[in-house]
C-alpha cells in the first residue's frame, strides 16, 4: 500500500537530503501510477529522478524503498530497511528530451532480487543482466556492478543510516576483470574511461579495449595477459597440413592453465597472440577446430577443456585432443 510521503519520516529525511544537494532539480518522480510498467511487481515506493550537469549532464534516478520510508521495521540497530538506496546515473544524449523509464525496472528487477531472492547489495556486487541493461537496445552494457556514490553520502534518518548506493553499467568483460581483480583496480581504469561519476554511456565500448587499459593491466598483478582473455606470446605458431599443429613455449604453460579454468570453463574466449598468428579457444557442445584467416579456433567440451587444463605442467610435451585432428606442443 502506497505511503503518504508527507507523513512518512524516512522518505521526508531522504528527499531532505537530495533537495540540500541537488536543489530544485527533480525533473520527474516514478512510481506503480506513472513510469513503472504496469501490471508487474513493483516492489519499490517510487523512483525519484533528478537533473544533474556535473561532469556530463545526466539523470540522477534515486529508489524510495530499500530503507524504512514509514516507521521502523528492521530489527538491526541503526540500520534503516537494508540500510541503502539505489542510484543510477544516466548520460543524458542530445535527442533525450526527458528521463527514460527503463531504469526504474531495473530497480525495481534488484528490489526483487534483495526482497524475494535474498541476493546481496553492497559495494563490489556484481553481477551479469543475461540482457542489456537497457531492454531492446545494441548497448555493449549487458552487467552491473555497485559502488558507493560519488555525490551522495550516508545520512541519519529518524528510522536509522541510510547509505547511497551506485549501479553502474559494464560490460561483460569488464565483469570478467571483476571476477579476476581487485576493484580499485576496475575502478581506476572506468574513472579513467567515464569520470569520477561513473556515469552511464549506452553508447560506449569496454573500457579494456584502450591503451591506457592494456598498460594499466600489463602492470597488474598479471604480467602475462594484457586483457582478460588475451596472452601474449610472440613466437606462438600453428601450421596445417593432415593436421593442425601448435607450438608454444613452456612459459606459457601456467598463463594458458590460468585462464582455460577460470575463463574458458566460465563460456568466455580466450586468444593467444603470436607476432603473426592468433590461436583461440572456445568451449563448444562438440569438439572441432576451423581457420579464419591467421586464427587458429579450437572449440571443446567443458569436460575435454577442465582435463587437457588439468593435464599440463611446465615441462616439454605434446598433447593430442581426441576427436579432431589438432596437436598442441610445448618446447
């Protein structure tokens, strides 16, 4: 049931604090009569939205019902609901006339996920959409991850602490750097891309495909992979002839380990670069091998993948894949 906004503490305190900070700029407010599709599950209060021309100008949309917006009814000292609401902010484009409804479901999608689902938000969650983070559109943005807010600080309610968290949208290798890397880490390399406000551009590509990534990376704690899913290896080579034969150095041996267990296992690609060569590896139903160009694609099972994974050490050898004619060397 719907609150009455003028006589519910929690909301007053958190629409207090947005007004201090941001004035007058409330553009629109969403809520089950206006913005939310209709007929779902709408598990939040409303949606506030807010325009902002900090770094670039953007909508500010803000969730009510995360936190305790009436009386108290969390059990935790303190804490007011789960003691957070959601933000995201949105880049505003030269066409957007107004505030787009589309990341009010996405709210309303993580509201599901926290209230139904017991899935935990806090800052570093992050987590695949299975879609682009704006239905219907060839967005490269198909993840999220949470941090704080840049702008928004916690604050005291009568209901207790309410602290401000950002959805920010990424890409699904930028999720894989995620899985693989510190935040601080990510965070750097998408401030360096985007602004200290982490502000969502639909249009843009992963952050890892710019130099100044790959040297960031080059200087991680991952020496031998410029990108996650990449290694280089100069004198790498493959040649053809009644089958296909590989050759790499043993140096490679624990690099390739690595990420055959924990990319290639997960459904994601993984490319070795020689100086005039790629060799790629996928997963596949069925195992199989086809040439494009200067690239080597061998497709495996998980099974086969985990075992051939499993198999190596860094010693000389030469390993064979059952079912396809495709031999791969270690000297």
């Amino acid at each position: 049931m719907p609150i009455k906004r003028d006589e519910a503490p929690g909301f007053a305190a958190i629409s207090s604090a947005l007004q201090k900070k941001y004035g007058n700029q409330q553009v629109a407010y969403f809520d089950a009569n206006n913005g939310f599709t209709k007929g779902s599950d709408n598990l939040l209060e409303g949606v506030g939205v807010y325009s902002s021309t900090s770094e670039h100008p953007h909508w500010l949309y803000v969730s009510y019902g995360f936190s305790d917006l009436n009386e108290k009814e969390s059990e935790v000292p303190g804490l007011s609901g789960y003691g957070f609401e959601l933000t995201l902010r949105l880049r505003v484009d030269e066409d957007s006339k107004s505030a787009a409804t589309w990341p009010c479901d996405l709210l309303n999608d993580l509201a599901r996920a926290v209230f139904q689902m017991d899935t935990v938000i806090k800052p570093g969650t992050a987590l695949p959409l299975g879609k682009p983070i704006a239905p219907g559109s060839a967005t490269a943005i198909h993840a999220f991850v949470i941090v704080e807010d840049p702008e928004l600080r916690s604050i005291k309610t009568p209901n207790g602490t309410v602290a401000f968290l950002q959805v920010v949208g990424i890409t699904l290798d930028e999720l894989e750097l995620l899985k693989r890397s510190q935040q601080d880490l990510f965070l750097r390399i998408a401030r360096e891309g985007s602004g200290q406000l982490l502000i969502l551009d639909l249009n843009r590509q992963s952050f890892l495909e710019t130099p100044n990534t790959k040297t960031l990376l080059q200087q991680s704690d991952s020496p031998d992979c410029y990108s996650p899913g990449a290694i280089t290896c100069p004198s790498a080579e493959w040649y053809f002839m009644t089958r296909a034969s590989v050759s790499l150095p043993v140096s490679v041996v624990e690099p390739l380990r690595k990420q055959l267990m924990e990319r290639v296992l997960n459904g994601f690609e993984l490319t070795l670069h020689g100086s005039d060569c790629k060799i790629v590896f996928r997963t596949a139903s069925i195992a199989s091998f086809s040439i494009e160009d200067t690239a080597l694609i061998i497709e495996l099972p998980s099974d086969t993948t985990k075992s051939f994974a499993q198999k190596l050490q860094v010693v000389a050898a030469i390993h064979n894949f059952e079912g396809i004619p495709v031999s791969i060397e270690f000297a």
